[in-house]
C-alpha cells in the first residue's frame, strides 16, 4: 500500500499550437483573476442593459426594464434599472433626459 513509483519523476515537455484569429487566441491565453470572474456576470449585465437603451433609442426606466432580455444573470426591477443606468452615466455611457434615459455622449459622439 505504502509502495512509489519512482519513474514518474522524469521531466515532461508538452508543446501546443494553437491557431486562429489572434484575439481569440489571446483570449484562450489569457489567465483570468478570480475579481476578474467574479465581475463578469455584472459586465454581461451593464452591457445589456446598455444595449437595450441603445436598441430602443432611449425609455423611461419601466420601458427599458420591460424589454430587458431574459438572459440577464440578475433581475432588474425599475429601481435596479435607475442604479445602474446612473453608474453608466458617470461614464457618458447614457443620458437622462427628462425621464428619458438615452444613449450618452461617449456613444454618440
């Protein structure tokens, strides 16, 4: 029971190629940090929400709310939605216009 092998202390090499587009491969290569994974699902989220106001041309926060898609990893309520649409316009990603969120200056310049 207690017995070893001591022939699988040799050295291994091991050679890899990979092919492609060089950003997919890139990304293949590329080791994520745990903050990294943890913060993605929020990015997914930030992104759809963004492109649902760009789809709509702009909404009040119940209309964008209502065409949010489903696929979103956290529900979004219409004060959700006004939190995170205020995150997004420190960045010039959207505008309130009114009660009107619309696509920002970052986006439309």
């Amino acid at each position: 029971m207690g017995e070893t092998n001591d022939g699988f202390e040799e050295d291994v090499g091991i050679t890899v190629e990979l092919t492609g587009e060089y950003d997919a491969v890139v990304d293949k290569l590329r080791k994520p940090t745990d903050e990294q994974e943890a913060l993605d699902p929020v990015l997914a989220d930030f992104s759809r929400l963004l492109e649902t106001v760009h789809r709509l041309d702009g909404g009040t926060r119940s209309v964008i709310v209502d065409h949010l898609p489903p696929e979103m990893h956290h529900a979004y309520d219409a004060e959700g939605v006004v939190d995170a649409l205020q995150i997004l316009a420190r960045y010039d990603l959207v505008a309130l216009d009114g009660n009107t969120w619309t696509p920002g200056p970052a986006l439309t310049a």
